[in-house]
C-alpha cells in the first residue's frame, strides 16, 4: 500500500518536470494513435460498404436477374415444344432452339454468380434437376418427330409434361424467391452499414475537432500563456520595475528559462544597489574632492599673494645688505649675502608661478571663439627676444579657430614653444613645428622640436608641478610650466602626454575639444615629489 502511494506520488511529482519537447512529443503521439485507430475504423466501415454494395450490384442483382432470364427461355422452349407438338409445322421449334441457347447461357452465368453460395447452387441444380427431367420425357422427344404433322407423344404425355412443366415452375419460383429475399437483405444490410459509415464518419469529425481544440489549448495552457506571462514580466522588468519577481510556470524547460531569468534579475538588483551605492560614494567623494580643490587653490592664492609682501622686505633688505655691505666684511660673509639674495629672488620667482598656476581656470575662464593661429602670433611676438637670440625657426599648420579662453591659449603656446627654446641642443639653432589635425570631434596638436629630449621614463612625471630635470643653473625656471599646459588643456576637455616614440628632440601632444569642459569639475590636485624625481621643463 505504501509503495503504491510512493510510486503515485513519484508520477505526480514526475509529469511537472516534463519539458516542453516531451510534451509535444507525447501530444503528437497520442494524437497520432488517435488519428490511426479512427482510420481503422473508417477503413473498416469504407470496406464493409464497398463489399455489401458490390455483392448487390455485381451478384444478387444480376443473378435474379439471369433467374428470370432463365424462366423466360423454358417458357420459350415449352411454348415453342408445345405448338410444335400439336401442329407439326417446323417453325415452332425456332423458339424452342433459341430457348435452349439462352438455357445454357443463363445457366452457366448462374453459376459463376453463386459459385460461392452453396445454398444457391443447390436451387440451381433442382431448377436443372426438374428442366432437365421435363426436356427428357417431352421436349426432346417431340422435338424428334419429323415434322408435317401432329406429334402422337404431344397428345399421349399431355400429362406427364404438365406435371414436369410445373414442378420446373416451382423449382424456378423457389429459386427466384429466394434470389429476392438475398438482394434485399444484401440491400438491407448494404443500408445499415452506410448509416453506420455516416455515424463513423460524423464521429471522427467531431474526435479530430475535439482532438485539434484540445491540442490548441494544450499549447495554450502549456506554452503560449507561460510565454506570455514571462515575457510580460520581462517587459516589467525591462521598464525599471526591478523588483518584480517572476513565477515559473509551464513545462519544466519553461520554468528553468523563468527561474534563470529571476536570477539574473537578482542578481542585477544586487549589482544595481551596488551600483547606487557606489555613486552615492563616488559623489561624496567628488563633493569633497571639489572642496578640496577650491580649498588647495584658495590656499595657493592666498598663500602666494599674503607672502608677497614679507618676501618683498627680505629681498630688499638683504639686497640693501649687499650693497651697503658687499666686500667690507670677509668673504663668507659676502658669500651668506649672496645665499641670501639668491633665496629671496628664487622664492619670490616661485610664489609668482604659484599664484599664476592657481589663476588657471579661476580668474582666466572667458570661453569664446579663439583663433589659435593669432594667438600663437602674439606669443611669438612676446617672444621675440629669445627667438632671435637662439636663432629659433618656428613653423605651423593652418590652426583652427576654437571656443577657449585667450589668455590660457597664450599662455598654453608661451610655455611649449619658450620650453622649446629653453632646452635647445648647444650651438644648434632650435626647429620648432606646431601641426593640427581633425581627431574624431576634437582637435590634436603638436609641438616638435629639436632639442636635448625627455626620458621615457619621465614622461609622466614632467606634468607635476615644481619638478625638474635640471638644475636652476644649467636651465634657470620654476618647474611649473608643464603642470600649467596639463591643466589648461584638461580645463578644455583634452588631454596632453609626450610621444615617446618620437626621439629626435620632444614631441608633445595634446587635444582640445571644440566645446571646452565644465570648469566647475574636478581636477586633479597638485602633486609634488621630490626634487630629484622628477621633471618639468
């Protein structure tokens, strides 16, 4: 009792996890078992019908038919024996002769028609039986007489013919009336069966209908609804609802595709409040960042400006220091002075670049159209001096015209080409090229000269500020004008990097885009490492 349960139990748990493939083939087989089993039987009724209908038509009809034939032609031989008989005239035994070729005619097509009824047979031979004792006892032997005149036997088995004559007749009437009663039972049962055709056939009409409005709502129920439903909840889930589950339903290959898809919605929940989280963090950190920004900026203009003074009395003292003083004390006392002096200028050659670098983006910020070509020529014209000094070439393609802030294109152009000139090779003229071309919506420029180069490995580190490749004796500056370029390029949505792969001189690269950046974003802060570290030229 148990195991029965558990082995009910398992099929009940066992047709759910049926996929939708197996369904269809189990439908199809089932249907197709259907479909042959009615054929079955449509054949069947179709066969009892073709056979009933051709008994009737080619043997009960037909062999009535050749019964009545066969009266016809005794009749004919008795009519024809008969006068005959009594008159002698010749010309009555024509009926008779031709009675006796319809005879056999008939008689051989009867049993052809019954050879496979017996009981039919058997009334054809005592039709035979009584035709054939009746020719023997008259027919024939008044048919012998010569004719011309009356035949005596005519007269003589008057009788006996008659009584042969009508037992003939009974034999033939049996015969006949039976022949009847087999046509119409072959008529009623030929009736019968195509009523019952009729009913089959209604009754697989209404089976195939019932079969096809079954299969559709299999489908339906089984695949066309369950699609439905998951595709509408995938359509929910594609609006934004994320949070809408999905239940399976349908065959188990179905439910597998819906659980799969519940998965992947989870799982992008999870990734999507990960996400927000995350943005959350990273605008935190942007906010800060900002403030961060304005506040290193503030301090840089503030510490800059706020200095200028009290470095301004030291510079002047310790100059007055060096002249009132200069050579009257001992020589390392002139060489303090000096030191002194020296300091003073350099921090104050240092405070201004800090407090021009902090100006960047912040009091320079006019976007407008900017022909870059005439900007180039007024920093070319500024610098002029040590153009013609270092015996400088300097070149350029057709440059286009650009919404930026003028004063930071200037400034831009000073600091590349004047870097340009500044580390120019020993007793080689610098050959300075600036090229322009179309980068996707931006636009890429070059500066390319011929002078001593940067080390790969300093091609990063050259855009920080206060670095430096050299010392302030054998290239004189404050190591800040590539840490300017990179923030004014970025502040105008480009990028900047030297091209390593160009080695004879420096080749520097940088895009601005035709819209300039939102100066109100995040950059980068300063960054400063140590002195012997890194580069800016």
């Amino acid at each position: 009792m148990t195991a029965g349960g558990g082995r009910g139990r398992a099929r009940g748990r066992g047709l759910p996890s049926w996929t939708t493939q197996r369904w269809l083939r189990v439908g199809v087989g089932l249907s197709l078992a259907v479909l042959a089993v009615l054929g079955a039987v449509g054949g069947a009724v179709l066969y009892r019908t073709g056979t009933l209908s051709k008994e009737l038509v080619d043997v009960r009809s037909p062999a009535l038919t050749a019964s009545v034939r066969l009266e016809s032609a005794v009749l004919n031989q008795e009519t024809g024996i008969r006068g005959y008989g009594l008159t002698g005239v010749a010309a009555f035994k024509a009926p008779y002769a031709a009675g006796l070729t319809e005879q056999r005619t008939n008689v051989a097509r009867l049993s052809e028609l019954l050879h496979a009824d017996r009981a039919r047979l058997d009334d054809l031979k005592a039709v035979e039986a009584a035709l054939l004792r009746w020719q023997e006892r008259f027919a024939r032997p008044i048919a012998a007489t010569p004719p011309g005149s009356p035949s005596p036997l005519a007269t003589g088995r008057a009788a006996e013919g008659k009584k042969a004559f009508d037992a003939l007749r009974v034999a033939m009437d049996r015969q006949q009336e039976r022949l009847r009663a087999d046509r119409a039972r072959a008529r009623a049962h030929l009736m019968s069966t195509m009523v019952l055709r009729n009913w089959v056939f209604s009754a697989i009409a209404v089976l195939i209908l019932a079969l096809a409005a079954l299969v559709f709502e299999g489908l339906r129920r089984g695949i066309t609804r369950p699609l439905n439903r998951l595709g509408a909840d995938a359509r929910t889930i594609a609006n934004g609802d994320f949070e809408h589950p999905i239940d399976p339903t349908g065959p188990a290959d179905l439910r597998r595709l819906s659980a799969e898809i519940d998965s992947m919605r989870r799982r992008l929940v999870r990734e999507l409040a990960f996400s927000e989280e995350a943005r959350h963090l990273l605008d935190a950190q942007t906010a800060e960042l900002q403030r961060s920004n304005a506040e290193l900026e503030q301090f840089a203009y503030v510490a800059s400006h706020d200095l200028q003074e009290p470095l301004r009395k030291i510079s002047s003292f310790t100059q007055l220091l060096q002249r009132r003083y200069g050579g009257r004390l001992d020589e390392r006392a002139d060489q303090y002075i000096d030191f002194a002096v020296d300091g003073a200028n350099r921090m104050q050659t240092l405070i201004n670049a800090l407090l021009d670098f902090s100006r960047v983006g912040r009091l320079h910020n006019a976007q407008e159209s900017v022909d870059l070509a005439e900007v180039l020529g007024q920093t070319l014209s500024s610098l002029s001096v040590a153009t013609e000094e270092s015996r400088a070439t300097v070149t350029h393609d057709a440059l286009p015209t650009l919404i930026a802030d003028p004063v930071q294109m200037g400034m831009l152009w000073q600091n590349l080409i004047g870097n340009a000139i500044k580390f120019r090779r020993p007793q080689q003229p610098p050959v300075i090229h600036i090229g322009a071309e179309r980068a996707g919506e931006a636009w890429r420029f070059t500066v390319t000269d011929n002078g001593i180069g940067i080390d790969p490995e300093y091609a990063e580190r050259v855009f920080v500020i206060f670095q430096r490749l050299h010392t302030k004796d054998a290239y004189p500056g404050s190591g800040i004008g590539l840490a300017m370029c990179k923030k004014i390029v970025e502040a105008h949505g480009g990028t900047i990097a030297i091209d390593t792969a160009h080695t004879a001189g420096t080749r520097i690269t940088f895009t601005l885009a035709p819209e300039p950046a939102d100066p109100t974003a995040p950059t980068d802060p300063p960054r400063t490492e140590p002195a012997d570290a890194g580069a800016v030229r």
